[in-house]
C-alpha cells in the first residue's frame, strides 16, 4: 500500500514528505540536495578545468604576443640606431665634403693671393728698375744739357775776351 501511495503521490505532483514530520521531512531532499551538490561540484570541476585550460592558453598567447612584442622592440630600437648611425655618417660625409671645398677654395685663393704678389713684386721691381732707368737717364741728359750749357757759356765768355 505504501508504493501505490507514493505512486500515486508522484504521480499527483505532491511531495512525498508532506505527510512526515520533523527530521523525516527533510530526507528525500537531502538526496536531492546531494545529486545537486554533485552536480554543481561537477560543474565546478569542469569550469575550473576549463578556466585552467582557457587561463594556459591565455597565458601563451600573452607570452607569444610579449615576445612578439620584445621582438618588434628589438627590430626597432635596431632600425633606429641604424638610422641614426646612418644620419651620423651622412652628415660626417657631407661635412667633410663641405671642409674639403673650403678648404680647396681657401688653398686656391691663397695660391692666387701668393701669384698676385708675387705679379705686384715683379711690376714692382720693374717700375722701380724702370723708374731708375729713366732717373739716370734724366740724370744724364741734364749732366749733359749742363755741360753743353757750361761749354757753351765757355765759348762765348771765351769770344768775348
């Protein structure tokens, strides 16, 4: 009689403890209660070991994409300082370059400098030889003007006597 009563109060919907008191009540629930507990600790271990699963994935991806990261760094701060050298170099070759042309242009002018004085000093010396070539020529056309002019007063205070 007690399974067509519990048959018939499963099949009706009620509990089956409706009718017990005190501890009794609670029995068929705590079997309940337990599947339950099982079922969330089994879901639990399956969270956790798929958090554990997704948290080590997730821990590779971040360790790929740091050393990604280390890497392209890496990349740039080399491409940087090669730039860099780069630059230095190019500016080294053009100062040099810009040295180099003044420097030919200060030698070229200095070189003009040294063949214009030394043009100046040979007109120089020129002029003066010239100039002291015409004084003794003055110098001796008036010593002989002078001495014409003298033979010639000679003569005449000569005739007069």
């Amino acid at each position: 009689m007690r399974s067509d009563r519990s048959d018939s109060q499963k099949s009706s919907g009620e509990r089956p403890s409706s009718n017990k008191f005190g501890a009794a009540q609670g029995r068929p629930l705590v079997q309940l209660q337990a599947r339950s507990l099982r079922g969330l600790a089994n879901r639990w271990r399956k969270l956790s070991d798929s958090f554990a699963v997704d948290s080590e994935v997730l821990s590779e991806k971040i360790a790929a994409f740091q050393k990604q990261f280390r890497e392209k760094s890496l990349e740039l701060s080399s491409q940087h300082k090669q730039q860099v050298h780069d630059l230095q170099t190019e500016w080294d070759e053009k100062l040099d370059s810009a040295i180099g042309k003044t420097e030919l242009a200060t030698l070229e002018k200095i070189r003009w400098e040294n063949q214009t004085l030394k043009t100046l000093k040979a007109k120089r010396k020129d002029a003066e030889a010239k100039q002291e070539s015409d004084h003794t020529q003055v110098c001796s056309r008036l010593t002989a003007d002078l001495q014409r002019g003298r033979d010639a007063a000679r003569l005449v205070r000569d005739q007069k006597k």
